[in-house]
C-alpha cells in the first residue's frame, strides 16, 4: 500500500462531493422506501409497467445513500483535514 501513489480529486469532484454531503442519509433511505411503497401502490392498481419503472429507482436511491455515506466519512475533506493539522 505504500507505493501506491495519493491521488487528488479534481475540483469537479470536489464540488460534487461538497453539495452532496450536505444532504442528510435519511433522504436517501426514505426515497427509496418510497419507491417501494410507490412501486407497491401502482401494482396494486394494476399499472405493471409504471410499477417496475419505479421500483427500479430503489437501487439507485440506496447507491446514492452510500455513496453519500462514504463522502461524508472518507471523502476529500477527511484527507484535507489530516493535511491541515499536520
């Protein structure tokens, strides 16, 4: 793991990182729990189609919950803290 090389993350990245880490973990859960029920609903009210478009947002809503998870405790601004109590 030593010779590994730090790479830096770009300002692009950055940015992202930024705006998305102020959105609370529950949003994410709670988005997906209601395309679940959304999905559920529609199916209920015989509507297949529009039932599996929606139930296909649960995964992606769960990866954006992690991926938000992750920023907020490994991204760019954990290695820029470490650098700047150096």
């Amino acid at each position: 793991m030593e010779n590994m090389k730090a790479y830096k993350e770009g300002p692009f990245t950055k940015a992202i990182e930024k705006q998305t880490s102020k959105i609370p973990s529950d949003f994410f859960l709670a988005a997906a729990i209601t395309a679940m029920a959304s999905s559920l609903t529609l199916k209920c009210f015989k509507q297949s189609h529009a039932a599996l478009f929606v139930g296909q947002w649960v995964a992606p809503f769960l990866l954006l919950g992690i991926y938000n998870k992750i920023v907020k405790v490994e991204g760019h601004d954990k290695e820029d803290e470490g650098t700047a109590n150096s």
